[in-house]
C-alpha cells in the first residue's frame, strides 16, 4: 500500500519536474530576449536593481514550505544561468 | 519603443518568476510527503537511483535553450533544498 502511494507520489514529482524545465527554459528565452533588446540600446545585461525587484517578488509572494531565503537562492542559480546564456549568445555573435 | 517592448518582456518574466515559485513550493510539498512515506517504512530519505532518473529524465525532455548539464545543476540545487527541508521536519519532529 505505502509502495503504491510512493510510486503516486513519485509520478506527481516528475510531472513537475517536466513542467519546472518547460518553465526553466521558458524563462531563459524571455531572459534571452530582454539581453537582445538591452544589447540594441547599449544597456548592460546585468541589473542589480532589477534582479533585487525580482528577489523582493519572490518574497511577497512565497506561501512555503521553502523558506524565502533558500527560494532566493535558487532564483539567483536561475538569473546567473541565465546571464551565463546571453554571455554566450553575445560570444555566438561576435564570431559570426 | 525599445523600453516598451523591455517593460512587456519584464511582465512575462515575472509571471513565469511567479509560476516558478508556486511549482517549487508545490515539488517541496510532495518531496515532504514522499519523505513522510519512506520514514514510516523505514526507508532513506536520500537514494541516489531515484536522483539518476529524476535527471535522465530531465535530460530526455530537454529542449533548450539551456543546456542540459546547466539544467541538471539547478534540478540538483532544487533537490538538495528539498532534502535538507525534510531533514528540518525530521528535526521538528524529534523535537515534539
């Protein structure tokens, strides 16, 4: 009975693993974009005071169980990833 | 314009920031139910297969823009938080 109830469980876990990744990948487009937009305008990819906007989100708005900090701190995994991708799209265009 | 079309992309990286959060909170939840289910059986909380094929599969859906090793680094970030929130509601626990 307790198997059945893991295998359960565990099928639930994967399916949201899956649509964590669509999500993942989802955002690293959106970021990919905005890095476009900015690099036309001659902005700077990294903002600080954006990604603390995007920090203080996550605090409003986090009902648990993770506490807001260890939340935080794979948010700021996601942004760095996604700040190593542009880096590599802008190293992508400048061989091409 | 270019700001126009930043703002907007801004807003569609919020609500994907938020979607984000709810399906973390939401994996943590059933990782605590999961941890529940193996304790009474007397299970390990941790197993390494389990892990494998969590990020297999991670790696068979991927469809970028992220590479898959970057992927699986943040899938592991996500599990060890989960880990360590089961091991406070062990702690808890003990403490009752």
């Amino acid at each position: 009975m307790s198997n059945e109830r893991l295998d359960n469980l565990r099928e639930q876990l994967d399916d949201v693993n899956l649509k964590l990744l669509d999500l993942i990948n989802e955002r690293a487009k959106l970021a990919q974009e905005i890095g476009e937009v900015k690099s036309r305008s001659g902005q700077k990819r990294f903002d600080p005071v954006r990604e603390r906007k995007m920090l203080d989100l996550i605090a409003e708005n986090n009902e648990g169980p993770f506490e807001t900090s260890t939340l935080q701190h794979l948010f700021k995994q996601i942004f760095k990833a996604s700040l190593e991708l542009q880096e590599d799209d802008n190293q992508k265009a400048l061989l091409v």
